[in-house]
C-alpha cells in the first residue's frame, strides 16, 4: 500500500533561516500530493499541493515539487518567519485517502 | 471557500458518558467526509470515512459500535463516540470533500475529549 516518510523533527531555525523538510513516498500509480500545516490546537489546512509529475506547488513563500524519479515532495521555503512555527504534513493522496507523514514540527525563534 | 466547522472545540465528561460531534461543511456540498484521530505529538490516524447516505467505511483496528458515524446530509456528518472512557480521550478532527477523489480534503478545527 501507498506510505510516507517524512524528516523527524523537531526542527529548530533562527528567522530568516532557509528551511527544507524532506519527504518521500511510496505508491501504486500517480498519487496527488500534499503538503497540511497545523498550528497549535488547530485542525489541519492545506499548505500546497501538486498533482503530476513535476508540478510545483507554492503558498506563503512555501514551494515543493513533484519528483517522480526520486519519490519525493520536499517542502522549501527561502526565509522562515516565527509565525511558521507549526507541525507540517506531507500527504500523499491513495484509493481516495490521504496517507499522513508522521508530522515534522517546526519551531522559528526571533 | 472550503469551510468546515466543527462543534464542540472542547468536551469534558465523565466515564459512560456518549459524546456527540457534529462537523459541518458550510459553504459547500461534502460528499465524502473523513474522521480522524490524533494523539499528543503524532500523526492522524483515519478512523472512517463516511459518504452521504451510505454507512460509514471504517478502518481495520476501529470499533464501529463504539464510534457511530452519521453522514445524513451534503453538509453534516456527526461522531459520536458511545459510552466514553479514558482511554478514548484523544484529538478528534474531521474533514470534507466535494466528491469521492478527497482531493482535496478540508478540516474542521478538531475537538478535545477528555474523559475522566
């Protein structure tokens, strides 16, 4: 069945920081692909997504592309803010579900 | 766009109790919805999902006679989570989606259930 593997966190960045969470994914077929935030006590909310190979999905200063040779979904953004503090998601879209990484959080600090 | 509500954002009660959630699409017609779980620092765990007007799929390992799904309408599917104790306390969230793909699926804000 389909899978996910996201990078452990926590990550820790000062602002301005430039920020990469690794993501790779195993599935039948060409999943769509998804990247959720989630801030403290809140439920979760689209980021970015990207449905084909080689599409970039982009949001906030936040980018990942769809790298079919290598499986992989990587979110980057250039400059981190303290309001990125939250956990993020990689979702790899399976026979209509989202498979969820484990959840990478990221703390920015001033 | 893409709304979804979910009612109550807390609970408390105590053990035996059954806690009903409603989750609500409000600006649009949600033909799938989705139940999750979430535990202290970890990921989601699907429970069910739930297409209107047909009885709740539920994922191996999930109790259906324990956590009753509802999905009546377009735009309110409801868990109620039938004579609680503690260990059912947990983050539950929900989510919607236009149609049977789930793509893509927008969330409710979660609710905490805390049985004591």
């Amino acid at each position: 069945g389909n899978s996910v593997t996201q990078m452990e966190g926590p990550v820790t960045l000062s602002e301005e920081a430039f920020l990469t969470i690794n993501c790779t994914y195993t599935a039948t077929g060409y999943p769509s692909l998804f990247w959720y935030v989630q801030y403290p006590g809140e439920g979760l909310q689209l980021l970015l997504k990207a449905t084909k190979a080689d599409d970039k999905g982009s949001n906030k200063g936040f980018e990942a592309t769809y790298r079919k040779e290598t499986t992989s979904f990587h979110l980057e953004k250039g400059s981190v803010q303290v309001s990125d503090s939250a956990v993020y998601f990689c979702a790899p879209s399976g026979y209509n579900k989202l498979i969820f990484g484990a959840g990478t959080r990221l703390a920015v600090h001033p | 766009g893409a709304v979804v509500s979910q009612h109550p954002s807390r609970v408390i009660c105590k053990s035996g109790t059954s806690v009903k959630i409603e989750c609500r699409s409000l600006d649009f017609q949600a033909t799938t919805m989705f139940w999750y779980r979430q535990f202290p620092k970890q990921s989601l765990m699907l429970m069910a999902t739930s297409n209107e007007g047909s009885k709740a799929t539920y994922e191996q390992g999930v109790e259906k006679d324990k956590f009753l799904i509802n999905h009546a309408s377009l735009t309110l599917s409801t868990l109620t989570v039938t004579s609680a104790h503690p260990e059912d306390s947990s983050f539950y969230i929900c989510s919607a989606s236009r149609d049977r793909t789930a793509q893509p699926q927008h969330f409710g804000d979660g609710t905490r259930l805390s049985i004591l």
